[in-house]
C-alpha cells in the first residue's frame, strides 16, 4: 500500500513527543508485571525513546530496542545513560538478528503503524523467529469501537501539553476512516497558544484489526493466545473495550 505522506512524520521530534505522550502509566506496571514473570532477555520492538526498555533495564533485564526512527533511538540513547542497553536501527518486519529471547514487547499501539495485513502478519512472523520456545509476545493496539470510527473529517480538540520551554501546545485532530483498507487517517495540527511557533500539521494512517483476525494471523505464525485484556486493569476485553492487549506464546 502506497500512503500519501511519510506515516513516520509523527516521530520526527522526539522530545516534544515525549512530553506529549510520554510516561509510565498505566502500561508500565502491566509489562513491569509480565517481564518480572516471565525474565529476559527481552527484546523491545519499536521501542521509540525507551520509556518501556529503560525501565526495564533498571529492573536488571538484558533490553535490546529496535525502532526505525533514528531520532527516537538517538533520545533513547541520551535517556538510558549509562544502562546496557542495545539499540538498534532496524525495520521490525525484516529483523534477523540470529538470537531468541525470553520476551517480546511492543506498546505504544505501533502495532497499528503496520498499515496492511502483510505488514502485520510480516511483523508476527519476524518476532516468532526471535522467541524461544515457550516465550511471550506481548503488545497492544486499539480495539475498533464504533465511535472510535464514526468520524466525519472535522477538525475536533484531542488534549494539551506543555513543550520543553513551557508553552502550552493545543492538539487538534482530523480524522477520516476508510473501511475497505481499516484504515484511520489522522492529521494532528499543534498550535502554540502564545504563537511562538508555527502551527504544526502531521499526518499518520493506523490499521485497525479485531480480535479474531489478530488471532488468527498470531496462530498462522505458531502463537498460541494466552490471554487478551480490554485494558491495562486486565479487565475482560469486550466490544466496547479500548484496548486489545494481547499475550502470545511461542
């Protein structure tokens, strides 16, 4: 599928991402959890700044990240210090480092970043590859609520932040859904409240899957679903549910 726009433009200011979305709750505990079970090496696909491998490396976990933004691996690096962490600049559907691990992680709803069902299947099958035998695939997207999809193009307010000097930054988002590819078209515009700068415009386009078709493709690849939640309280996921967060063994 050819998009028309760089569907990594959201990512091209790490700092200010961030401050935007940046932070440990509510899903650090959930993967804190899981990676205290289950023990490493863990492998954190689409990793972004760090703000789930740094911490796991604290907790004394052998971490490797991989994203494809070399921004976002370049903030990483400065936020992780000294911490024995390996990042590494790679396309996460193509990886083959030749090593398996005890845990795979992706959060963050990246999944939704692999904008076709190849893309995704291709992702599946490049971590099936990196897991031992009995080892957890375990990561997040969005579930397709109705009114996450009943959008009619009109500019509507998301939330607000304040950037690195302070200034309070207004988000607004544009989004437009097309059925026939699952896809939603998000055009994010930021504007600074005291104008000190321009207004910004990004655009991204995310794929939605329900939970039979995940898993369906997680069973092609040789995973077994262990368990699925609607959110990070490890509430039963449901149609109305906001997220889909899946554990998947190998």
């Amino acid at each position: 599928m050819s998009l028309d726009h760089d569907n990594l433009e959201e990512f091209n200011e790490p700092e200010l991402y961030d401050l935007e979305f940046g932070g440990w709750e509510p899903q650090g505990p959930f993967f804190e959890r899981v990676a205290g079970q289950q023990g490493g090496p863990v492998l954190d696909l689409a990793c972004g700044t760090g703000w789930l491998a740094i911490p796991l490396a604290r907790a004394g976990l052998a971490v490797t990240g991989v994203d494809i933004v070399p921004a976002m691996l370049d903030r990483a690096r400065t936020k992780a210090g000294n911490l024995p962490i390996r990042w590494l600049d790679a396309d996460c559907r193509t990886l083959d480092l030749g090593e398996t691990f005890a845990l795979a992680t992706m959060t963050g709803h990246a999944f939704q970043s692999f904008v076709t069902a190849d893309d995704q299947a291709a992702l599946i099958a490049s971590v099936h590859r990196h897991l031992r035998p009995g080892s957890l695939f375990v990561f997040d997207t969005r579930n397709k609520r109705p009114a996450d999809i009943d959008v009619d193009g009109s500019e509507g307010f998301w939330h607000s932040f304040r950037d690195a000097e302070g200034r309070d930054v207004d988000v607004s988002l544009i989004e437009r859904w097309e059925p026939a590819t699952q896809l939603l078209h998000c055009t994010t515009i930021r504007r600074w409240r005291d104008g000190s700068r321009p207004d910004q415009t990004k655009r991204i386009s995310i794929r939605y899957v329900d939970a039979p078709g995940l898993n369906r493709t997680l069973a092609a690849a040789g995973f077994a679903v262990e368990a699925q939640y609607g959110n990070w309280d490890r509430s039963p996921l449901t149609e109305i549910s906001p997220e889909i967060i899946t554990l998947a063994r190998r």
